[in-house]
C-alpha cells in the first residue's frame, strides 16, 4: 500500500489498482504503463513536478502523450513563468521517487493542475505511488483529493 491508496482507501474513494512489472531500463514510466496494461494513452497521465519564478512547486498532470505548455501553465497558476523542478525537491516535497510521483498522497500539499482533456473520460490512470503501480480513478475523485483544478496546459 502507498500514501496515494491509503488517501484513497481513507476517504473511501472508488478506485482501481492495476500493476505491472516495471523494467528497470525504461525511462519513460507513463508510455511503460500503456504498453504493459494495455491502456488508451489518452488516458493515462504522468505527474510532473514543477517549480515557479518564485520558487513554488506545482503539479501538472498531463496525458503521457503530451508535452507540458509551460507558458499555459504558468499563466494557469499565476506565474511569470515554471521549469521542471530538480529531482531531490520533487522527492523531498512529494515522498515519491521519480517514475512513481503520484499526485496523491504527497508528503506536501502542491497546488494541483489537472489537463483539461480529463474532462472526457469517466477514468483515468495516475501514479500510484511506485513505479509498475496505477489507479484508475475518475477526474472528479483525483480534484477533490488534491483541491486541484482544471487548466488548458
């Protein structure tokens, strides 16, 4: 059990968890979890950690497919500009090792930014907390969870 199941299990949230033998060689954990489970790409999302001109940490939870707008996702959350956050304050600020951030469960609570195109799907699949680990959730569930919103990013 990771923090993001007990969060889940804890506000007895319908979830499911699905897991796969991660390969240690791979390095792009999102498109792993397609590949291995069989899943829409459309619909499973990676959890980026990201840092503002003022040095506040976000998060972004964008499909796999894509590539972050970092300009869209500033003016989202009321910066001059992000970049990508080092990976020693992702993990000291979330708990969770890269390729297994989660946007649950974090040891602190980042201002959330989900992609709009989640706004679709009745699931989708996030991070569950380790790598070769996704839940398959509903968007309203992962917002009400995280007080995150919806952005265009």
């Amino acid at each position: 059990m990771t923090p993001a199941t007990q969060l889940l299990k804890k506000h007895q949230a319908s979830f499911t968890v699905l897991s796969y033998e991660h390969d240690a060689s791979s390095t792009s954990f999102g498109l792993e979890a397609v590949e291995k489970l069989a899943l829409p790409a459309t619909q499973v999302f990676k959890t980026l950690v990201l840092e503002t001109n003022t040095q506040q940490l976000i998060v972004a939870i964008t499909p796999v497919t894509q590539q972050v707008n970092l300009k869209l996702l500033a003016k989202a959350c009321g910066a001059k500009k992000v970049h990508m956050a080092a990976a020693q304050k992702v993990e000291n600020s979330t708990g969770y090792v890269l390729g297994g951030v989660s946007p649950l469960g974090q040891k602190k609570r980042l201002a959330t930014y989900l992609h709009n195109s989640a706004q679709q799907f009745d699931t989708i699949y996030v991070s569950a907390g380790k790598r070769g680990l996704e839940i398959a959730l509903a968007p309203s569930v992962l917002l009400n969870l995280t007080s995150g919103h919806y952005a265009d990013f």
